[in-house]
C-alpha cells in the first residue's frame, strides 16, 4: 500500500510505482471508478483489454463479429432494407 498526501485543490500525485505498473506517461488519461467505498484508477487502455477478454470468452476462436456485422449490412442492402423503417 502506498500512501499520498492531497494537495490544495484536490491534487495527487501518482507515485512513480504506480505510474510503471500503469505505463503511464506524462500528459496521458487516466480513468478514475468509485467502487464500493474505494478509488480505483486505470487507463483506457486497460479498459479496452478488460472488454476485449470478456468478448473473447463468449466468441468462439476464429470468428470474427467484425465480420458477421458487415455481412449483415451487407444482406440487409441486398434485401433494400437498410434498417429505415420510419415512414416518410
């Protein structure tokens, strides 16, 4: 546990511990989540990595939801129907 004063204005720094761990760089974002009662801090990054491992494990190795929605449109402009179904 590392432990940091705040600043005038709310201010704290990222101990350099932290920053490696996060690969942070200076003038890069940082993500901030209050969870139950608790900071946590990440970066973007991070995020997308978390959401593409929980796609992952629902999609099968090989298949490509890219894929599957371009074929989609594809057929659904095929078929005249691109998806407008408000009247005029």
């Amino acid at each position: 546990m590392i432990q940091m004063k705040m600043s005038e204005g709310g201010r704290v720094v990222i101990p350099i511990e932290i920053r490696q761990a996060l690969e942070l760089k200076e003038g890069d974002a940082v993500l901030w989540e209050l969870h139950e009662g608790q900071a946590r801090i990440t970066t973007r990054a991070q995020r997308i990595r978390q959401a593409q491992a929980l796609v992952r494990r629902h999609v099968p190795p090989g298949q490509s939801l890219a894929d599957e929605l371009i074929a989609e449109r594809r057929a659904e402009a095929d078929n005249g129907n691109s998806g407008n179904n408000r009247p005029d």
